[in-house]
C-alpha cells in the first residue's frame, strides 16, 4: 500500500445515517475531507441537506436523503439514491441510534418500547449492511462502522434496552465480519465515551458529569472529532487488515451513567 494513500478516499462513496448533527456530522465532514462522495442521511432532511451544504461548500461532494432507519423503504430507498447519485458504495456508517437516556425503567418501560430500541440500534446497521455488501462486493472495497456505545459493557441505571442494543451491535459486528469478509468487506465499531452532542445533553447535569469524569483518565468529555477520527480510520485503506474490532475512545474511562 502506497503511505501516502492510507487515509485516501477519492472515488469512494459513503453513506452516513444520522447525519444530520453531533458524531454522524462530524463523520460526514470527515469522510469528505479525505475525498469521499458522502451520502447524508437523516430522519431529519433540514439537518441532513445542511451538513451537505457545507461539505459542498467546501468543495466536497455531498447529497442529501431523508433516512428513518427503522423503516425498511427508507434503507431501500437510501442505498437506490446512493448508487444513482454515485454510481458506488465503499463505505457504510450506520451511527443514527439512541433510545436509552436513562428513561427505561424495567418496571414500566412497554413492549413496543424494548422492540422499538432494537429496530433503531441493531436492525437498521443488520439491513443496512445486508443492502450495502453487494454493492462493496461488487466495487472490491468495503468497510462498515456501526456507532456503538461504551453502555455496550458498562453497567448503568434504567438502560437496559439502550445497552444491551449496543451490545448486541458489538457482537454482530464480530459475526458479520466474519461472514463478509472473504468478499472484502470489513466491518468494524466505535464506542464513544460521554461526546458532547445534543443526545448527550439531554441527560447531561453537572453532577453527572463531575462523576463521569472522575473515572475518566484524560478529563474532559468526548468532541465529536474524537469519534469521527476513529471512523476516519476504519473507513479508510490505512485498516485494510482490521476487522471485527470495537474500538472504545473514551479517555481511557468508563463514564457510567449512575
Ligand atoms: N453522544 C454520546 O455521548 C454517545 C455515546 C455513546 C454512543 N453514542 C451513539 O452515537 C450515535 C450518534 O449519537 P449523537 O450523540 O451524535 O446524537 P445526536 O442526537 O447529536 O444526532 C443524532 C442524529 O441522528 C438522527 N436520527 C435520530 N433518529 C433517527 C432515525 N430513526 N433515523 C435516522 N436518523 C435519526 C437525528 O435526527 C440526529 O441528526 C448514536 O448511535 C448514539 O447511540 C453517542
């Protein structure tokens, strides 16, 4: 591999769910500075055709697509715009998820509500990527990121279907790595520690922060280009022989949520 092209993403195509704000923005803007065409997707169009409109103002290549990842024509549809837009796809990050922010008490938490947080962390990166492999299988490049959490190991309060979503998430990533892999396709996570995005801010309090960062080595919380970098890394040739690997970037601590 020529060094100067490890992080090189010219003539790749990346799809990006939530795309619209916080560490799906910040990877968007990433994956465009080192040359790919990026399609942006989000539940919300504004925000999605905003992030685009910066890339393209800074001389990237960027389109917009309004994405519900936990409706299925919404996935059929995005990767339909992505080859039309683009021709390819190299490149997958399936980040739009959420749920948790500590409002699940398993006493009162609903059925529909459990389910629903599944379909939104672990079926939407499963059909996402089942729609996205053969078109990497069929451009010979393929990486997939899915935006997991350090909930995915860490023991928190009234989160216990956020969690053990992301948990689930980092496991399949080790299996469909497995199964993908002899088409050349990698897929990888990244578990963000506490990031400063506006999910974040809806359970953040200054209490809860003094404690997240007391098991926090390196004190401060998480920029969003702290996570994006790390996608940078996967999405590109620089880890052609990393798959199956969740990579935490946290400040090296745990940030519980109690
Ligand atoms: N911020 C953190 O501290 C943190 C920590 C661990 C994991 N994460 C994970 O990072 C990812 C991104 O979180 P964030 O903090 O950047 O959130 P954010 O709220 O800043 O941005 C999320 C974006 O996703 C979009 N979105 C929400 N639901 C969607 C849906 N159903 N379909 C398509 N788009 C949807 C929103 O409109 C928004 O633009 C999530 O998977 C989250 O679980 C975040």
């Amino acid at each position: 591999m020529d060094i100067m092209n490890h992080f090189n993403l010219k003539d790749k195509t990346a799809i990006v769910t939530g795309g619209g704000n916080g560490i799906g923005k910040s990877s968007c803007e990433i994956l465009a500075a080192y040359g790919a065409n990026v399609v942006v997707s989000d539940l919300k169009l504004e925000d999605a055709e905003s992030t685009a409109f910066e890339i393209n103002a800074k001389g990237g290549k960027a389109v917009a697509v309004a994405c519900n990842v936990t409706k299925d024509e919404d996935l059929v549809n995005l990767v339909n715009v992505a080859k039309q837009k683009f021709g390819s796809i190299e490149i997958l990050v399936n980040n739009a998820g959420g749920g948790g922010a500590g409002r699940e008490n398993p006493y009162k938490i609903s059925v529909d509500d459990f389910a629903w947080v599944f379909k939104l962390n672990v079926f939407s990166a499963w059909r996402l990527s089942q729609l996205c492999a053969p078109e990497m299988e069929k451009s010979g490049y393929g990486s997939i990121i899915n935006i997991t959490s350090m909930s995915s190991v860490n023991k928190s309060p009234n989160i216990s279907a956020y969690a053990s979503s992301k948990a689930a998430l980092n496991h399949m990533t080790a299996n469909l790595a497995f199964d993908y892999g002899a088409q050349g396709i990698r897929m990888n996570a990244v578990g963000p520690g506490a990031t400063k995005t506006r999910a974040l801010a809806s359970v953040l309090t200054p209490e809860i922060e003094n404690k997240m960062l007391k098991g926090t080595p390196i004190k401060r919380l998480g920029e969003v280009e702290d996570i994006s970098g790390a996608v940078l890394y996967f999405a590109a040739p620089i880890s052609e022989w990393v798959s199956g690997q969740v990579l935490f970037v946290n400040g090296g601590g745990v940030q519980t949520l109690d």
